[in-house]
C-alpha cells in the first residue's frame, strides 16, 4: 500500500488546489488539478519529489484554461 493518492489530496489541500486524483487500470495514476499557475507549478514539483512509499517514473502536464466543473465540491478528493 503506497498511500500516493492520500499524498497528493495532503499536497494539493495545502496549497489551496481542487481536483481529484484516481488509480487507472494500468497501474497509473490520474490526477486533475485547478488553480493559479504558479501554485500549479509548485504543486507538479512537490508531486515529482513523491511520498516516501512511491516511485514517479514520469508526470505528463496537460495545462487548459477550462473551469473547474462542481461549485459544490471546491475541494482535492479522491476518486474511488
């Protein structure tokens, strides 16, 4: 158990980013992530350097400008 999904929800809620990450049936993980670029950024720095558990063979970045989907849910949550 590498516990990398509950990393990133900690990363991304301390740096005020919403989104979600999920467990794909390939073995990767897919993560989704709003907010300002800088903050983006740093968030893609802190995720590269990963849990103590993990091993990050590679990120692919995917940057749009659409907006974040639920005005409900403004929160980092784990898809199960």
């Amino acid at each position: 158990m590498v516990r990398f999904r509950v990393f990133v929800v900690k990363i991304a809620t301390q740096m005020n980013i919403i989104g979600t990450v999920e467990n794909l049936p390939d073995g990767t993980v897919r993560i989704e992530a709003w907010g300002e670029k800088n903050q983006l950024q740093a968030f893609i720095q802190e995720i590269y350097k990963g849990s103590r558990l993990s091993r990050i063979d590679n990120i692919a970045e995917f940057w749009d400008n659409i907006k974040y989907m639920s005005d409900v849910d403004k929160k980092f949550r784990i898809i199960h």
